[in-house]
C-alpha cells in the first residue's frame, strides 16, 4: 500500500502583553506552537500531518509538591487515523520531563493498565503517567475497547524513577481495524477544538518543569493510504490569569462564552466591581467607608441579603445573630415548626429516634424500645423481646431502656444491638448460651455471666467496663471493645474468657483449675488460683499462684507475684521490677496445703529472666526451683531483696541453641563461708546452680551488683554446682565459690571453681580434726568394702592397714 511521510516540530513561542493583538497560531495561556512540515517524495495530496497538540487537565491532583497533569494528541483531520507511535535507529522516540513523572503503584506504563473500577479505592490512580493510543484505560474508554499493544520498549525507568521512555527501535501501536485510532474532538490549550487521537497522559511533579514528546507515527488517511511523520512538543505549565477563579484562564472563559467581556477589555465582567444594591458605588467600598454593614463578613452589604436571610423579620441577618438551632440547618428554630411526641422537650427531629417497623412514626412514640429483626416484631421491654425470641434472632434495643433497668437476660443464642452507649452500673446481664450484647458506643455494666455452654459475649464500638464477671463450667465469656475493665472475675472449672482491646483486670480475679484467658491482658488489682494465661501478661498488682499458671507469651511484674505451689510457666521471658514470691505454705494453706512446696515447684522461663534493681525475688525452700531457658538477667544489689540461698537455679537450654549467658552476682568475699550466707552484705548466694545437659552457659558480669560500685568482678556463692552430663559452664574468668562441684559435663575455665573449705584427708567424722576418733571409724569398717565407703582412703575396695597409715599420714598437731 502506498504511504506518505512528513516531519513536523513545534516549538514554545513567549506569550504577548495584556492587549497586544496576537496571531491565530499565538497561545492564548502562555504557550505557543509554531511548526514546520518537510514531506518525503511518497507524500499524497491528500494527507498533510498537522502536528501535536496538548491540553492540561488537572493541577495538584495527586498529593505530594505541585503537579501538573497534561495530555498530548496527535492532530488529524475527522476521516484520519493513528495506528502506531515509534521509534527507530533514525528517529528515536522519546517522553521525557526535566521533572518527575507521577507513578501510580495500581497502574502501569500503558493505558491498558488503568482500571476505571479502581478509581473509587484509588482517586490517583486517574492521574497515573501513561501511553496510549485514543484509550484512556483498560476499559477503551471513550472507544468500546482497548486493544493497545506494544513492542521493544523498557519501562522500567519509567515506571520505576518516574523517568523517562525511550527507544529507537520499539513501539506502541493498534492495528487499523481497531476504532481506536480514529480522532475525537477535544479542546486544546488555546481552547480551540480539534480532532486529534490521545498520545499520552503524563502527571508531572515541578511547576518550571517541561515535558517533551517526540516520535516516529504512522496511520491512515481519508483514502485508506499508510502515511508516517516525525514530530515533537515541549510543553511547560501554563501562566494562568483567572480573576474568577474557575480553574479556567480569562480569555478562554470569554472566547468559550463562560464569560461576557461588554467592554472589551480583556477581563470577565463578573471580575469588575460588584454592586448588588445598585447604588453605582462598588460594594467592597461601600462596606469599607460604612454604606453599608456586612455583619458576616461574606463581602456583600446586608441589605442585599435581608429578603432571604432574615426569617424572623428582626433587621438582623441570621448568620449575625446567636439563636438555637437544634438540627444545624442555619435556621432559627423559631422560624419553624417541629414534633415532639415524646414530650421531652426536645424536637423530634433534633434526636436520634429510630423507626424499626418503618411506619414513619418514632418508635420510642409507639412505646417500642425492642424490636426483633428477624420476626418483625416490636415489644415494650427489652426482657419480653427476649423471652418470645429464638436461637439467632437479632434484637434492637433502645439505650435509653437498657440504661433504665437492672437486668437484662436472654432465653435463647441471640443478639442485642443497643442503639446508643450503656451506662448503667446496676445492669446485671445473663448471657444464654452464644448470646452476644453489642453497644454502639461505651459500656459501663454492673455484671455479665455466662451461660453453662457456648460462647456469650459483650463487645462495643468504645469501651467496655464490668464491675464483676463470671464464667461457668464449660462456658466462654468475651468481650471486645477499645479498651475493656474488668473489676472483680470468677473464672470456674474449665471456662474461658476473651478480652479483645486494651484488656485490665482492675478487681480480684479468681481463677479455677483448667481456665483459660485469651488476652494480652494488664493486672492492675488480684488473680488468684491456678489458669492459663494467653498472651502478653502485665501485673500492676497482685499474681497468687495456688497451683500452675502458665503464661503463654511475655511476663513483665510490676507488684507482687506470689507462689504458694505449683509452677509458674512462661514461654516468653520474664522481667521482675516488682517481687516474686515462693511463699512456704506450711498448711492449711490457701486450699488446704500439706507442708509447702513439692520438689519442682517455682518458675519455668523458656526466655530471659530480666530482674530490675529494685526488684526483689524471695524463694526460701530447698525445693524451689528456677528454671530459666534463656539469659539470667538481674540486677539486685541489695542482698535484703534476693534470696534463693537454698532454692535451685537450673540453666535449661536446649540442643542447638546459642549460648546463653548468667550474670554473677555477688562482691568477692573470698573462700568463706559468709559468701553462703543471704544475710552477709554484698552477698546474694544461689543454693544450688545446675547446668542442664543441653545447655551452653557463659558467665558475664555485666551488671553492678556489688556493693563496690562495679569496681571489682562480681562472682558467684553456690552451695551446689552441678553440671550435668552433656552441659558446657563457660566461666569467662568470673569465680565460683561452691562447697560441693559435680561435673559430669563440661567446664572451661575450671581453675576459676574454688571449693570452700575443702575436707582434710583423713577427718573421717567432720570434725575438722584427724585424730583417734578417725582411727575409730577405721576399725569400725575393717575389712572388705565393695560399697560406697568413707573409711575406704585409697579406693581399694577394702579398710585395712593402708588406710589406717593415711590416716596417720594427716594426724593433725
């Protein structure tokens, strides 16, 4: 097929003086277009290539410094099409700004990525920097389709720095049947009307910026013949002079008829002076030299506005004086006519007052204050309503009527959707099985039950606060709202309670083997009892273990946690500002105790244990046990705040886990037994440490717990230390004193383990002496000893001569 070829430019002209008479082709917005045609020896008679063209159709659109949005159209006559817009090795194609193009993270480079049903969620999408031909987005709008391809391009500058496109051998293109391509009418800068075919849609950040767009275009003319051009447009923001305002320059409002121009002077009649009360005198002057008032201060005299702005005929306009006006419509009340059948003095329309039953009367006027929704029936009290209701109903309630009665119970699995805040200490509700009580609004209720199955709950738009709860047997309790306050809790065997919110136990919770609390929840009064707590436990108060509570995240103690039995779990590390407490119950006990805790009983920390300085920690029973499967953290100076010298501290980590370190504890006293004693200053001793045999232990000194100020290295007071099997102590240089070493595992720094007071070969009864008494106790055991057996010294298996000589050996003076 035969096809012409033309090159065209245009270029920006600078923008005349007001006044000055300008040229057709002049810009009437500050830029001009003046071209140039070359066309090739293939050119026909019938197609001239009318250049580029371009409009702007929004400013500041996106977020973000000044932007500006503009479209550029390839002009054309109404009977010729574009089909493609290329670039190749003799003539690039290029979209490129001095600024930044604005990128929509929903779209993308073409047309075909713009999707109009996105809008709504993502108003800047619309304003996404794109190429196309005819098609403003996925849709093919304004054409019935979209079916724009492209080849050879790279994007990702583009999309990705908001740069420029660029390619000398690519193209985007339909193909000549697709009704894209043909040109719509469109509106130019200079306001003009055009058929032209969309090209490009660019959002651009930088008022001073420039756009420029130049490429190789091909289509068809009104015969049918392929035809090509080269052109190019660089276009900047236009100067604008809108004296009205409209967003539209002055001269294109007076050229499009938006405004008239009497005078001919270049400027919208409406922008010359207003003179609303004909008096030949500017308004604005008027009101300066006191002509005329304008109390609110709208710059238009009161007199011009008295007929419509004075409904109660007092000679003062109504935005200039203080009245009621209850349903904020600008209208003194006094000027209208209002309802009010309830009698609360309030007019109708001035309330809140629903109409469930639609009949167009307030049900409140009715006497309604419940309504089933599902049934379509209105009741006079709430309790009636849910009597005559079944599992899953949903009942509306008025507010207003919850807050006037002192109960609310439910027959059956349903829902109470009150209307408005609750605010009513004495409300006690009793929910049925999976009822739920729903606030639209804040919650203050006297107490809540549950049922003896399923899942009751309470859950409100704002906070919700309960003076008492209770949980029953096999019987969950929720509640859900901002924050939730519960004052005092009754948890029973087996029952559960969900707080979902900024969750407080603000009473005394008393909680039963086998409950659970689903919450990441702050104890500001008491819990009591034996429970599982789910999540982030904060205690402001009082924690009372009477058997096992596990905590299923991170423990921080800010009161008094006290152990009367049992274990205290918890999976994620525990910090202690407060004190904790194994208190020895010696019975009756709490529940009937039997002489104190079993071996075992205390706290298991699979993570850190973080100790505060002015915390304590008090575990005075020989079976109280620490077991901590991450860092022992503690910064404890005063030795009138720790004791666990005869508890157990075990350091149980796990296969495979990374070391894990302990702090040393105590001022170095030297190899004494003082260092023993809880009551000696600046000693805080450890009964007895054992390194389990998974674990890898380093000792650190990275807290001043002395009472030197830090100058020394602390160290570490044990009666026991044990490393199991398996284990690995790592002392770092840091001393233990200890009366009794059993290491079965690893110790790397084993010249750092000083026994105290190591026992005198010989001194068979411990008396500190070897004398004749030591002989005794040799000829008490004579002969074979197969067995474990003091008097065996020299480990032969038999007390005889030998043994007697060692004794001798060690005679003491």
């Amino acid at each position: 097929m035969p096809f012409a070829r033309c090159d065209w430019h245009a270029h920006t002209v600078t923008r005349g003086k007001r006044g000055e008479k300008r040229k057709k082709t002049d810009s009437l917005l500050g830029l001009g277009l003046v071209s140039s045609l070359i066309c090739g020896a293939a050119a026909t008679a019938e197609f001239t290539f009318q250049g580029l063209d371009y409009r702007v159709v929004e400013t500041n659109a996106v977020a973000g410094d000044f932007n500006w949005t503009v479209e550029f159209y390839v002009v054309l006559n109404g009977d010729e099409r574009l089909d493609a817009v290329a670039g190749d090795g003799i003539n690039d194609k290029r979209l490129a700004t001095s600024g930044t193009f604005y990128q929509n993270q929903f779209g993308g480079p073409t047309s075909t990525d713009i999707n109009p049903l996105l809008f709504k969620s993502f108003p800047s999408l619309e304003y996404d920097s794109f190429v196309t031909v005819g098609a403003m987005d996925s849709t093919g709008y304004p054409y019935d389709n979209n079916a724009l391809l492209n080849i050879g391009i790279d994007w990702t500058n583009f999309e990705d720095n908001g740069g420029d496109v660029y390619t000398d051998n690519g193209l985007w293109f339909v193909t000549p049947d697709d009704s894209q391509g043909a040109p719509m009418l469109f509106t130019n800068q200079n306001c003009e009307e055009k058929y032209g075919t969309l090209v490009a849609r660019v959002t651009v950040f930088g008022e001073l910026d420039s756009v420029y767009i130049g490429a190789l275009f091909q289509g068809k003319d009104n015969t049918g013949t392929t035809w090509q051009a080269t052109g190019s447009i660089e276009v900047t923001y236009p100067t604008l002079t809108d004296c009205n305002a409209n967003g539209v320059d002055d001269a294109c409002d007076i050229l499009n008829g938006t405004s008239y121009d009497d005078n001919g002077n270049g400027i919208p009649d409406e922008c010359e002076f207003p003179d609303c009360n004909g008096n030949g005198i500017d308004d604005n002057e008027d009101i300066s030299n006191g002509t005329s008032e304008d109390c609110n201060g709208n710059g238009t005299p009161d007199e011009c506005e008295m007929a419509d702005g004075d409904c109660n005929e007092n000679g003062i306009l109504d935005d200039c004086e203080t009245f009621d006006d209850c349903n904020d419509n600008g209208v003194p009340d006094e000027c209208e006519t209002f309802s009010d059948c309830n009698g609360n003095g309030i007019p109708d329309e001035c309330e809140s007052l629903t109409d469930w039953d639609g009949n167009g009367v307030a049900d409140i006027c009715e006497g309604l204050v419940a309504y089933n929704a599902t049934t379509s029936t209105g009741y006079t009290h709430v309790d009636d309503a849910n009597m005559a209701a079944s599992d899953g109903d949903v009942i509306w309630v008025q507010a207003d009527h919850v807050n006037a009665v002192t109960s609310v119970a439910h027959n059956d699995g349903l829902d109470n959707n009150c209307n408005g805040s609750v605010d009513n200490p004495s409300l006690e509700i009793s929910l049925y099985d999976g009822s739920r009580f729903n606030v639209d609004g804040d919650a203050l209720i006297g107490s809540v039950r549950s049922g003896t199955s399923g899942t009751g709950s309470v859950n409100a738009n704002g906070s919700v606060s309960v003076d008492f709860a209770m949980a029953y047997r096999n019987a969950s309790l929720d509640f859900s709202g901002t924050t939730v306050n519960v004052g005092d809790a009754l948890l029973r065997r087996d029952s559960e309670m969900g707080m979902n919110g900024d969750a407080h136990a603000t009473g005394t919770w008393t909680a039963s083997a086998g409950s659970v609390v689903y919450a990441d929840l702050t104890i500001d009064g008491n819990l009591r009892g034996t429970t599982d707590l789910m999540g982030d436990t904060t205690v402001n108060g009082e924690m009372r273990a009477t058997d096992d509570i596990l905590v299923g995240s991170n423990l921080t103690n800010n009161g008094l946690i006290a152990m009367h039995r049992g274990v205290l779990y918890v999976f994620g590390d525990l910090t202690n500002n407060g004190t904790i407490l194994g208190e020895v119950d010696g019975g009756p006990g709490v529940r009937g105790g039997e002489g104190g805790p079993v071996a075992g009983d205390g706290m298991r920390v699979e993570g850190n244990y973080n100790v505060g300085e002015n915390a304590s920690i008090y575990l005075p029973h020989e079976n109280w046990r620490l077991a901590v499967g991450g860092n022992f953290n503690v910064e404890i100076i005063d030795n009138t705040q720790f004791d666990m010298s005869i508890a157990t501290l075990d350091m149980v980590g796990h296969t495979g886990q990374d070391p894990v370190t302990m702090e040393a504890l105590s001022a170095d006293l030297g190899n004494t037994e003082d260092g023993l004693n809880p009551a000696t200053d600046c000693a805080l001793p450890i009964g007895t440490i054992r390194i389990g045999g998974a674990s890898t232990v380093e000792v650190v000194d990275d807290k001043v717990n002395d009472c030197d100020g830090g100058s020394m290295s602390n160290v570490t007071y044990t009666e026991n230390l044990i490393v199991e099997a398996g284990g690995e102590l790592r002392t770092n240089g840091y001393i233990f004193y200890t009366s009794n070493l059993d290491n079965q595992g690893v110790i790397i720094g084993e010249d750092d383990i000083i026994i105290i007071d190591p026992p005198v070969l010989g001194d068979l009864n411990g008396d500190g002496l070897v004398d004749v008494l030591d002989l005794l106790v040799i000829v008490a055991d004579w002969g074979d000893c197969s067995g474990p057996c003091d008097s065996d010294l020299n480990n032969d298996a038999t007390v005889d001569v030998l043994d007697l000589l060692i004794v001798i050996a060690n005679w003491s003076a």
